[in-house]
C-alpha cells in the first residue's frame, strides 16, 4: 500500500474530542461559527494497481474514470489520518509569526510543492457531499489531473479541498435546499479563504521585492463543481468588500465552472459573477445539455436555467476572457454530473492548466460559432 496526501480547508465542525486530530467532520458548521476556518492536510493508505485501474479505465471509448476511482478512494478516506494546523491567532491580541498562523503555515507547504514543479487548483465540491465524499472525489481529481495522458508529465497538480457543510443526505429534495442554505452561509468562509491567500501572495512578493524570498513561478487555479459554484458566488460580496471599489486581485490562472448549479445569466454585467472574471486569467465553463441534476435544479426546485446546462444565456454579453465548452456530446450515456472527473473533460482542464492554445489541435474541442464557445469531441 501506498500513501497519498490532500490538503484542506473546511468549515465543518470536527468530530472527536480532538478539533486538531479529528476523527473527521460532520454536516454542521463550526461550533466557533460559519465562518470560522480549519486549514490542514490527511493521510490515507491507497493501492496503486487499484487507482491505475481506474485511469487506465475504458469508459464511452475513453479512457480514465474518475467517478469510479473517486469511489475507491471513498472507501480508504475512512481511516484517512487528519492534522488540522493549530492556529495562535484567535489567541493573540499581536502580530504573530507565518509559523503560528494555520493559513500561512499550509500556504507555505504548497509554496514548497510549488517550487518543485507543481501548479495548485483549488476545488470547491457540489451538492449532497459528505466529508467522506468530499476527499474522494478531491484525491480523485488529484490523480486525473497527474496522469500521463499525453501531458507534461514533469508539472504535477496539487489540489486543496475546500469543504462545507453540504448534507450528503439521501433525500434529494429537502437535503438540496439544505445544502443551498449552507453553501449560501459558506460563502462568507469561501471569501475569507480567497483573501487569506491574497495577503499570503502579496507577502511573497513583497519579500520577493526585497529579495528575501524567490517566487515560485507556478499558477493557482481554481475548480468548483455543481453548487460549490453557488458558494463561490456567495464569496464575491467579501472580496469585493475588501476591493474598496478596485479591481479584484488576479488570484488564478484558470476558473473552472463545472455543471455550475447558478443562473445562466450570472456572469453577465452587473450580475452577481459579473466581476469574477477579474479573479483570473481565463475562466472556463463546462456545460452538458443532458444532465439530470441541472434539470432538476431547474424544473422541480424552481431555480431559473442553469448555467452547467446550457452555458451563459447570452455569450456575447459576458467578458471576452470567458469560454465556454459543450460537453453534452460526449459525456451522454457515460456520466452527467460529475463529467469533470472524466476522460476527455478533465483533459481539457489539464491542457489549460498547462497553457495550451485553446485551438490547439491536441486538444478534442471543435469552435462553434461563438468566438469563445467550443464542443468537446
């Protein structure tokens, strides 16, 4: 057996006598409140020939399946070893050193993989997650992300979970508007995370300035699947609180929004995502006509259309550093929701991790008539 590391954040409450040393955590917030923060890294034993299995797996003429290896890596996150990071600075009434702030203390463990050739994408999982949930499928987006698979094999990818109180209940209906609940209540922790790493970024370039710290030169992405994007939209109001009226700091390279459960018109002018795209370098939107989860969201909860069903409602009214990918084609009859996780999609998000050409003839993607809309094929 092998042993494979996820780095996390989460607002959840912890479980066990030990908030340090969790046995993990639960479906309700922090008992220190909503937004309160616990910044840490897990263990698990994994077997190598098993996760091989699943990105050597043969799915609708593709290969690599991530939903099925999310739910091995399910199954070994039960033993899973957690260490949240102690942090001193609700204790202290005075600056305190990086060492002593849990934030700073995980930053500056991935400023280390970072230097060794690692890039970061930052994942915000969906509706009906548990914790359990939650670190397969982040551990399993880890391993997609790294496969040999016609990639540059020497950048690896890193992924951090960040966790909320979704329910993972197994009654759809009332456990949904649960979940929109504390996603909405998790936006304001979303937000505060965002700017923690903002002030982290900014240290090191001012260090970097004084020539008393190297930059690391790899980029920071960022990924929210399904309501995880509705959490991120509940986020904008505290950075852009923080902005005092500028522009918001470029943060990541990419945004991902995969199977996006908000509305079709969000990232529209004067909307509530209408500035996201300033977070970024490129922000990508990944879309399947066919999936059931969005069409629920739409008909039976009485949402209006989603934008991971049919894309914006208006591409020529958003910015023009905004994409858009149909993906309904390939992923009909092999996955709906989770299709981020899968094959040709999650190559897709590698090859723009990477920095390749949107039009790059390595990449299965066919332009439509949009200038910024494409069909994965």
């Amino acid at each position: 057996m092998n042993e494979a590391t996820l780095y996390f954040a989460t607002n959840r409450r912890h479980q066990g006598a030990d908030r340090w040393h969790p046995d993990g955590y639960g479906k309700k917030f922090s008992k220190d409140g909503k937004q309160n923060l616990r910044f840490g890294e897990l263990t698990m034993k994994v077997d190598n020939n098993k996760i091989d299995d699943c990105l050597e797996s043969q799915s609708g003429g593709r290969t690599g399946d991530g939903e099925k290896l999310s739910g091995y890596l399910k199954k070994q996150a039960k033993t899973a070893i957690i260490t949240a990071y102690e942090d001193e600075t609700a204790l202290s009434t005075k600056p305190i050193p990086d060492r002593q702030n849990a934030s700073a203390r995980m930053f500056r463990k991935l400023k280390l993989e970072m230097e060794n050739a690692a890039d970061v994408v930052i994942y915000i999982h969906g509706y009906n997650v548990d914790w359990i949930d939650a670190m397969g499928a982040a551990l399993s987006l880890q391993y997609m992300l790294n496969r040999k698979n016609g990639s540059d094999s020497s950048r690896k990818v890193i992924v951090v979970l960040f966790s909320w109180p979704s329910d993972g209940s197994i009654m759809p209906y009332a456990a949904y508007w649960s979940d929109r609940i504390d996603a909405r209540c998790s936006g304001v922790a979303m937000g505060r995370a965002i700017l923690k790493l903002q002030d982290f970024l900014l240290s090191l370039h001012r260090n970097a300035r004084r020539k008393t710290e190297r930059l690391c030169e790899r980029e920071i992405h960022l990924l929210c699947h399904s309501m995880g994007n509705f959490v991120l939209q509940k986020a904008l109001p505290t950075l852009l609180q923080h902005s005092k009226g500028r522009a918001l700091a470029r943060i990541f390279q990419h945004v991902f929004l995969c199977a996006a459960d908000v509305a079709d018109d969000v990232l529209e002018r004067n909307q509530p995502m209408g500035r996201l795209h300033e977070t970024c370098e490129n922000l990508s939107i990944y879309y399947n006509k066919g999936d059931l989860a969005m069409h629920i969201s739409d008909y039976t909860k009485g949402q209006s259309d989603r934008l991971g069903h049919s894309g914006n409602a208006n591409p020529r009214a958003v910015h023009n550093k905004i994409h858009q990918m149909d993906c309904s084609k390939i992923v009909k009859g092999v996955v709906e929701h989770s299709y981020y996780l899968w094959a040709t999609v999650n190559n897709d998000i590698r090859h723009s991790i990477e920095g390749k050409d949107f039009d790059d003839p390595s990449r299965r993607r066919k332009r439509l008539s949009g200038s910024n809309e494409w069909a994965l094929t």
